[in-house]
C-alpha cells in the first residue's frame, strides 16, 4: 500500500468517527435539554392542579384575584425543545393539558371571577376533566424527566450484571467454573 492511500484511509475513518461523534453529542444535548424542560414544566403544572384538586374538594372557587390555573409561561418558552424529546402521544398529552387548564381560566373569566362561589354541575365537571388531563400531562413529562439517555445506560448495565440478570460468563463467552462446597 502506498502512503497516500494510508494518509487517505486515516482521513476517511477520522472525518467518519467525528461526524458519530457530533452527532451522539447533539443527540445527548438534545436530550437533556428536553429533560430540563420536561422538569421545569411538570413544575409549572403541578399548582394548577393543587388547586383543582382543592377547589373539587372543598366545592367552590378560590379566593384568588388571578387567574386560578396560572399561566403557560415555561411551556411556551420550552417547547420547541420539549418537541425534541417527547413522543407523539406524550406531546399530545401535554399540550392538551395546557388546552384544558386555558379553557379553566376561561370558565373562570366567564363566571365572573366567582371568589368563594360554589361550583356548578357543569364547573365541576369541567374541573374533573381538566385535573385527570393535567395529571396525565404530569405523568407523560415525568416519564421523560426518568427515561434515560440511550436505552440501555452503564449504569443499568451494572446494576443487571450485579443483580444477575444478566451472566458475566454469557457476555464473556466462557463458562462459569462450578463453585465446591
């Protein structure tokens, strides 16, 4: 082989194994920016849903002078990223919570900001359907925020190989040598 055709090879495989490279690292950013925003939204979404949860309990409104179901401030801000990191069904879940919680406040601003009124038959239920969104929406994001990176992590390598799920002398190719008693 000559030198030019080495010095060629060595090119090649160089260009190759950094384009994986760049390419696994935009994959990780990636993925933990969605994580980051995934936590930041299930923190978003849980006060809604202590007050829904307090408003169907007690049966009236909340002495609130704001609007009871907050704002979709984190979730405007992150979700061109969270679109990154969720799945279909999981990004439908989300936004559909904050769909719900938008039509809360409406059923707030059209009942006239009713502090410490009871609820409606029809309030109610509005309610009961959006807190069971909001917790879904929950759920989706928290499954993001646990999920880990690329399927099978290190970590979870050990903990299998610790746990014996999975044989050391299976990944290694050898038999075990029978312990004597």
């Amino acid at each position: 082989m000559s030198a030019a055709f080495i010095a060629l090879l060595g090119v090649v495989i160089g260009g190759l194994l950094t384009a994986v490279l760049n390419y696994l690292l935009e994959a990780r950013r990636n993925f933990l920016a969605a994580r980051m925003a995934a936590r930041l939204v299930v923190e978003e979404l849980k006060p809604p849903a202590i007050r829904l949860r307090s408003m169907l309990k007690h049966d009236s409104w909340l002495y609130d002078p704001k609007p009871p179901f907050g704002s979709a401030a984190v979730w405007t801000e992150y979700r061109q990223t969270l679109a990154l990191g969720l799945s279909w069904y999981e990004w439908s879940a989300v936004s559909f919570a904050y769909s719900q919680l938008a039509a809360a406040n409406d059923q707030w601003e059209s009942n006239g900001k009713p502090r410490g009124k009871p609820l409606s038959a029809t309030t109610r239920a509005i309610f009961e359907t959006v807190l069971v969104n909001v917790e879904h929406g929950q759920r989706s994001l928290e499954r993001v925020t646990v999920r880990s990176q690329a399927g099978l992590s290190w970590d979870r390598m050990i903990r299998r190989l610790r746990a014996g799920k999975w044989k050391i002398s299976r990944l290694l190719g050898k038999t075990p040598p029978v312990p004597t008693p």
